[in-house]
C-alpha cells in the first residue's frame, strides 16, 4: 500500500509548483520550502486544480489501478478500453487539456495516432524519452512483485503501447525490479539490484517480444523488447546511486540539489537517478524524500510521484505522515484501491 499511496502523495505534491526552472521565482511563489500541497498559480501549469489533488498522472495510474484489482492482474486488452474510454474522450490534442489541466506529449501522441488517425494499439507508441508509463507501471510492479517473469513482460508491454522505444522499455522493466524488491522488504541501498540480477542469470525476467509488431526505432532491424543489457545497466545504476546516497566522502546539501547535479527536466535519464538517490538516502523518511523531491524544481511532479512510490515501499502506508495522507483529495478511496492491490499480491 506505501508504494502507491506514496505515489499519489508525490504527484499531488507537484501540481502548485511544477515546471518552475527558475528557483527564484519558486521561492517567490511559494516561500522558501514547500512543505504541503499547494494550488496553482493563475497560468501555470495544472491551474485549475486545488491543493490535495491528482493531476493526469494520477488519474491513468487510477485507472491501471483499477484495471489490475477488476481482471485480478495485467490485462493490456481491458486497460486499452480504459483509455480509449475514460481518458482519450477527455483530451483534445492540446497540451493544456484532459484531466489536470495538462497532457504529457507521450499521451498527446498517443491520443492522436489512435482518436485522429484510428490506429490499432500496436501501432500507437512513439519516442519519447520521459517517465509517463513508469508512473503507471509502477502499479504493475506492485501488483506482480512475485512474479518477475510476468512483471517484466507487463511492464514492457504497457511501456510500448506509448513510448516504443527499448530503452525505454528496459528502463522501465529496471524502475519495476527496484520497486518490487522493495515491496517484498528490501531496502535501497548498494546491494538492491542483487537479486533481480539474479532473475536475469536465472532466466527469471522475460525479455520476449512485445505484443506489437513495431521495430525498434533505435534499432529497426530488431523486434521490439526490453534488453538485457540495458536492464543490466538499469540495475547497477540504481546500486550505484544508492551506495552514493549513503556514501560520507559524498555529500550533496541541501539534498533538493540532487536534481542539479543529474538535471532538472523531464527525461528518465535526469528523473531515475534523482529519485534513486532521495528514495536510498532518505529510505526511512517519506516526508523529506519527497519535499527534497518537490523543491529541487524542474519535473519535480514525476520526481516526487518516483521517489514516494520507492520510499513508500519502504516505509509503508504508516511510514507516510498523516497530514499528507488526509490533505490529499479522495485519500480514502485511493487507500482502498491500494490494499486491494495489494491483497493481490502473491506470496
């Protein structure tokens, strides 16, 4: 339940201040430390929303939610009727449209290739390098924690349906291994990619072909899959980050400006290594990971949604303040979806 109750909280935490990359004019806005959920300012990003709300992000991983607890794991048929039906008909193409006020451009081109042109599923997915279906497999990493071969192919199944890439796949397979061994009761530090590297080994993820026929567009020659070597790669950056975090010779004060050190906009390569390094360092601390999360500036809503799914994991739903829980719209509601997810979960 922590994970994706921290998930939530990250991304409601983002909607006042996101997209501010002149920390200045953040601190003008909203004072020297974001603490709490804020609104938008008139013209801003999201504006429209109220402090304690979802915005986009948190309305597809509702909906993958809701897709995994109904058909009792990943069904990529009933959650392709979920968009088609509850998200597709709310956007406009636009990018300050749909649910929360703004749609990502991984979401906008899917929106167009399969509303506008009527494309099938298989065709839709296109090239973009950020974090929107990470921040909706997360829940399918939660879900089939046990079960890593099922978990990587879902992941990269999911993954392709937007962003066809396979980097992009294997780095969401990789986010997904991190976060189930945190859900099963490790902890992130140096030593967290051992055991999914030993599903590798093992023969325990799946790296077959995705259900679209799509090449690769880095590498068209080739069916589309996660890859081993770049989950590998995946893996051990996530150790090494985690070892960094923890390292005294290395130090990184105050810790919001890790998002300066890896960089402040929106693609996995600045938002991985920044969520990997609040979630090991402060791995016991949900409140400061995300709040570092949040006020480093930059993409800090999928920054803080990343890390509160990875610190979530490891605190549990009781390791998440009160506060953030009740000032979060429809906290209830989201906490009964994530335990029945989590009923799910096999041993």
């Amino acid at each position: 339940m922590g994970a994706i109750m921290g998930a939530f909280v990250g991304e409601a935490l983002g909607v006042g201040p996101h997209w501010y990359y002149d920390l200045k004019d953040l601190r003008r806005t909203f004072g020297g430390w974001i603490d709490d959920y804020t609104t938008p300012e008139p013209g801003r990003f999201h504006h429209g929303l109220k402090a304690g709300q979802n915005a986009q992000a948190g309305f597809i991983l509702e909906l993958m939610l809701r897709s995994l607890i109904e058909r009792n794991g990943y069904d990529e048929n009933d959650f392709c009727q979920r968009l088609d039906r509850e998200l597709f008909p709310l956007l406009d193409g636009q990018p300050r449209s749909g649910p929360g006020h703004y749609t990502s451009e991984s979401i906008r081109h899917a929106w167009h290739r399969r509303v506008v042109q009527k494309r099938p599923w298989h065709e839709i997915g296109g090239a973009a390098d950020t974090t929107e279906a990470m921040e909706r497999t997360l829940a399918i990493a939660v879900r089939h924690a046990t079960e890593p071969a099922l978990m990587s192919q879902a992941i990269a199944n999911n993954t392709a349906l937007t962003q066809s890439s396979e980097t992009m796949l294997s780095m969401g397979v990789g986010y997904g291994c991190i976060l189930a061994r945190l859900v099963q009761g490790d902890i992130l530090d140096e030593r967290i990619s051992q055991q999914p590297m030993n599903w590798i080994a093992e023969g325990a993820l799946s790296f077959e072909p995705v259900t679209t026929r799509q090449p690769a567009p880095d590498h068209p020659e080739l069916p589309l899959r996660a890859r081993r070597h770049i989950v590998r790669d995946a893996l051990h950056a996530a150790s090494d980050i985690a070892a960094m975090a923890r390292d005294p010779d290395v130090c990184i004060e105050p810790a919001w400006k890790v998002s300066h050190l890896y960089g402040m906009p929106c693609a996995f390569y600045h938002q991985l290594p920044t969520a990997y390094y609040l979630a090991a360092r402060f791995h016991d601390d949900f409140e400061q990971a995300v709040l570092h999360a949040i006020n480093g500036g930059g993409q800090n809503q999928s920054r803080a949604m990343l890390a509160g799914a990875l610190v979530g994991a490891q605190v549990g739903l009781a390791g998440i303040p009160l506060r953030l829980l009740n000032g979060l719209e429809r906290a209830d509601e989201l906490r009964q979806l994530a335990c029945a997810l989590s009923s799910q979960i096999p041993d």
